[in-house]
C-alpha cells in the first residue's frame, strides 16, 4: 500500500462559515486553523498547503472563560526601541474584535511559509454579514461548545 501524496494542482478548496456567538475563543481558534491547514481532509499532506477558506461571523460575540478579560494581554513590538505595547483583551475585544481572533488563529498556524499563506484564507467580521455569498459557503458547528 502506497501513501498518499497531494500535489498542489489536485487540491480542492471549499469555502466554510462559522459563528463564532458564544464559543471561547482557544477552541473556537483551534478548530478554524484545522481547517486552514487541511488536517480535517483525509487528503492532508503536512508540507502542501490543502487547507480551505474560513469566514467567521459575529467575532464581537466570541467569550473568553475566566479572568482572561482583564488578565491576558496581546503583546507585540513596534520595531522601535522602548516599543513593547501590550492591551488587554477585554479592550481589544471592543475595538477590534477581529484582531484577536485572528491572533488567536495564527498562533495555531506554522511559523513558516506555509502558516503565512494559510492565514490569508481567513476573513473575520464583527457582525453577521459578510460579502464571499458567490463562493456558496458551507456552515460549520464547533464542536465541543459548553457556555
């Protein structure tokens, strides 16, 4: 028996929705990047990128478990010295609540190449609207959702 490996011209790209309304944002994020990176396919090869598109809707809804509110950061660099910026994510969720779920995917991601192309096949909006209806997306549950 002979394993399977995809090519690049065989892959299949399909489009996925999810509502992000009341799920914690790790799993929510973990569930998004398996279908970035094509590890829900039973044709996943882990150095060709056969991962689908995601859109998540309403991320202004998404919940954070515990004190993770007002106790866990975003921290990043500005390049600049003295330039270590941190804001938390009870803030950020209301100014930019795409931000964080698109932070929280990339995390998911691999550090290479491969994670940076994969990201861009992610599209978040704060409400319930969103503009890929010709690509005829398929909605996804996530699975596991206790809140």
């Amino acid at each position: 028996m002979k394993t399977y490996m995809a090519k690049p011209a065989d892959i299949q790209r399909k489009w996925f929705v999810v509502d992000a309304t009341n799920v914690p944002l790790g799993r929510l994020a973990s569930q998004v990047a398996d279908i970035l990176t094509g590890k829900n396919k039973t044709t996943y090869t882990p150095h060709v990128d056969c991962g689908d598109f995601v859109i998540v809707l309403n991320s202004d809804k998404v919940a954070l478990t515990g004190k993770k509110l007002t106790d866990k950061k975003l921290i990043w660099h500005t390049g600049y010295i003295g330039g270590l910026k941190e804001v938390d994510y009870g803030t950020l969720l209301q100014k930019n609540s795409p931000k964080a779920i698109e932070q929280a995917v990339k995390g998911m991601l691999p550090k290479t190449s491969l994670g940076r192309k994969q990201i861009t096949r992610l599209f978040v909006y704060k409400d319930g609207e969103h503009k890929h209806q010709a690509q005829q997306p398929e909605k996804v549950e996530i699975k596991g959702v206790r809140i």
